[in-house]
C-alpha cells in the first residue's frame, strides 16, 4: 500500500486540493444563500411577511392606523391590503388603495413603497386595457427605483416598460 501511494503521492495530493476547494465553493455558496434570504426579509414591509397576506388583519391594522393618525405606516398597509384585493380579484378596491398608498407614500418621502404602488396600478391600468396610464405609473416607478438606486427594481420596471412598447425618455410633471 506504500508503495502505491509513494507512486501516486501527486495525484493523492491533487485529490485532497479538489476536495478541499469544493468545501470552500460550498461554504461560499451557503453564504451568499444565508445572506439572501436575510435581505428578502430585511425587504418585507415590517420585517415580517406570512407568505400569504391575511385581508381582514390588514383591513383592521389600515382601520387601526387610521384611527390613530399613523400617517407612516398607512401607506404600506395600504399597499399589502391593495396586494390582497387584487388576489381576490377586487380590481377597483385595489385601485383606490393603491391610490391613497401613492398619496400618502409621496407625502412622507416613502419612495419605496410610492414606487410599488405605481408598478402596481400601470399593471391594473394595463390589464384593463389602458396602456398610456400603465406606462405612466411604470415610468414614474423606474425614476424613483432610480433615485433609490435599487437597480434591479429599475430594470425591472423598464424592462416592463419595454416589453408593452412605453417610451422611457418620457419627461412626466403634474403627476
């Protein structure tokens, strides 16, 4: 057995670097992996996300924010409770929502969720129909996705954007 490995002592020693770079790709890719998943929950609305929204918790935390003057917090309530609507297929609920989400987004400097919300009725605008109004909100969603320098959120509403034929040198005001 000695002389066997004293004849193939390289190719043992080969192995062994193999070996150990594959538990270091691995290590690396169980890292990038872990920190993953902690930006998608540091990404979630409160820190907290059930994979599925609860319409009548969300409905009385808006009722409950309301109540006490929470300007802050509505308009990401607003939002998740509009994300809710549009699973039911409650499109016109949805619309308003995402509307008082915009307003109250914007007046508090909430560019996050004031974007999402904008992605979130061009595509209810473009479901039904209304593109010129789709891509408005789109193009104002890929400015503050800009500002905010989320670049994969930018491209990805202007990719939408793309995709459904919009402009994306458009210079909106009064919106």
């Amino acid at each position: 057995m000695r002389e066997l490995l004293a004849q193939h002592s390289g190719l043992a020693w080969a192995l062994l670097v193999a070996l150990f770079v594959l538990l270091l790709l691995v290590l690396l890719l169980l890292r990038r992996r872990h920190r993953a998943a902690g930006k998608s929950q540091a990404a979630a609305p409160s820190g907290r996300r059930a994979a599925k929204l609860d319409g009548a918790a969300l409905a009385a935390a808006v009722r409950d924010a309301e109540a006490r003057g929470e300007s802050a917090r509505l308009p990401g309530l607003y939002l998740s409770l509009a994300q809710c609507r549009i699973e039911d297929g409650e499109t016109v609920d949805a619309e308003e929502l995402l509307r008082k989400s915009i307003r109250g987004a914007a007046g508090a400097q909430l560019k996050d969720t004031h974007a999402k919300a904008r992605l979130a009725l061009g595509d209810l605008a473009h479901k039904s129909g209304d593109l010129t109004t789709a891509c408005e909100h789109w193009q104002i969603a890929r400015v503050l996705f800009h500002e905010l320098r989320q670049r994969r959120d930018h491209e990805a509403a202007e990719s939408r954007m793309l995709r459904n034929g919009c402009p994306t040198d458009w210079v909106l005001t009064d919106f």
